[in-house]
C-alpha cells in the first residue's frame, strides 16, 4: 500500500476526524471560559478583596540591577492559573453529566415489545390457565 493511500485512510477516518473537531471545539470552549473567568469572575473577587488583582501578586526574589531583569516568582499568575482550572474542570463536570443524565434517560425507555413477543407472552398465558 501506498504511503499516500495510507495517510488517505488515516486521515478521513472518523475517529481523527472527531477529535479535530474536539481540539478546536475545546479550544473555543477554553476561551469562553477563559474570558468568563477573567473578565466576569476575578473582577468582583478582586473588589471584595480590596482591588487586588491575582495576576500582579509576586514576589521579588532579587531587584532588577545593571540591565538585568529583576527575579521574581509571581504566584498570582499561579493562583489565577489554578482558579482557572477549576472552573473549567467544573463546567466540563457538568457537561459530563447533563450528557450521562441524557443516555440514562434514553437507555431507562425500554423498546416496547414485538408482535411476537406480545403473541408468545398470550399463548404463555393461555398455556399456563390450561395446565391450572
């Protein structure tokens, strides 16, 4: 087989083609969140806070000197990062389980019976009042 017949399999098949369409789906997603959580969020946090602001917390390890840039560890990006995180972790929970919640609703509906099934389930029945 062919490298470029290879490839052409490989690349319409539905499985890749369903996690393209995740990746930017999610990448998109991430952005909503993303703005959600910055621009909707943080704010009213940082207000009852006293304005402060998680992305500009650091600490300064060793001032800037000499042209050389100052050694910071700026744990508010990590915060934020983390909050961040939980929030998309919390929205993807909840997508997760609107969609179990939507299967078991589709799977507790048993399929009504057959006409043969409904036919042997009478002549069972006949059965069993004859045999009585």
């Amino acid at each position: 087989m062919s490298i470029v017949r290879e490839f052409k399999e490989f690349a319409v098949r539905g499985n890749v083609i369903d996690m393209a369409v995740g990746v930017v789906v999610g990448s998109a997603f991430g952005k909503i969140v993303s703005s959600i959580v910055s621009d909707v969020i943080m704010p009213p946090i940082g207000v009852l806070l006293g304005g402060v602001n998680f992305s500009d917390l650091a600490f300064t390890i060793k001032e800037a000197a000499e042209g050389a840039p100052a050694v910071v560890i700026a744990y508010g990006k990590f915060v934020q990062t983390i909050i961040d995180f939980t929030i998309i972790a919390f929205a993807i929970f909840v997508v997760v389980r609107l969609i179990n919640s939507l299967k078991k609703k589709a799977e507790a509906a048993p399929a009504p019976p057959s006409n043969q099934e409904v036919l042997l389930a009478e002549i069972r029945d006949l059965l069993q009042k004859q045999a009585q």
